[in-house]
C-alpha cells in the first residue's frame, strides 16, 4: 500500500499591471506568472464491519453492514478471512449469495475504481456448524 497517487497540479495566472500618475506619460505592462501546486495521496483501503463472532445456531443471520472505503484509482478486491469450519457457510452481500470455500479465505467483492460503499451483509449458516470468527480485507490492485 506505499504507492502514492499525485494530485492534479493546479495552475494559478496572475496579472499585474503597472503605470504612472495621471498627468505623467501612460505605461502600461503586463506580467504573467504561474504557481504549480501539487501533491502526494497514499493508497488508503480498508474494509469495517460492526461483528467479528458469528452467532451459533443454522439460518440466516445479519452481520450488520459492510463498509468499503479505497481510493485506488485502479481499484480493489474485498476479502472474507474465516475458520475452515465455515466452509459450507454463504455470505449475502446486498442479497448477492457468495458460498465460502474450504481455504479459509473468499474474494466477495471486486472494483475497478475508487469507491466508497456501504453493503448488508449476513451469513447462511448450515446446521452442525460451530461458532466462529470471520474478518474482511481489502487488497488494492496494481496496474
């Protein structure tokens, strides 16, 4: 997450004009000058969610909301860490079924921009299923 995006340089042109009193000779002159402004943004990326400890118990349970946040102009993908026990879980974000793989970790989501979103997000859990934990994380992509 080191990369830096520079900000758009802004340009200021100023005038300024000169000249002698009235009753002497007119000059008049014009100068131009610019001033170049410019920046450096980090890559900030995160992703928050209100609960970590997954309830017992089969059925649908509300995790709360998912909130995304990254300024990646090449945008990002969102990931769902979670014990292997999970793996016959499903994620819903914003109604969209996601099924959890044996490996622990699942790509839910993927953006090709910077974006600011807030989804619903809730679990199917199978019956027999312990209690666990589940983490989400946002990984920037490189172009």
């Amino acid at each position: 997450m080191g990369k830096a995006l520079s900000v758009a340089a802004v340009a200021l042109a100023c005038t300024a004009t000169s000249g002698q009193a009235k009753s002497g000779p007119q000059t008049s002159g014009t100068s131009r000058y610019a001033v170049e402004i410019s920046g450096v943004v980090p890559v900030i990326c995160r992703a928050e969610t209100d609960i970590a400890v997954i309830p017992t118990g089969p059925g649908e349970v509300s995790l709360g909301a998912l909130k995304e946040f990254c300024n990646n102009p090449n945008g990002y993908e969102v990931y769902a860490d979670y014990a292997p026990a999970l793996a016959k879980a499903s994620l819903s974000i914003d109604g969209h079924k996601v099924p959890l793989n044996a490996s622990g970790t699942t790509r839910i989501d993927t953006s090709n921009r910077a974006r600011v979103v807030t989804r619903n997000l809730s679990l199917t859990l199978p019956e027999g299923v312990p209690s666990s934990t589940i983490a989400f994380r946002i990984v920037a992509l490189q172009r």
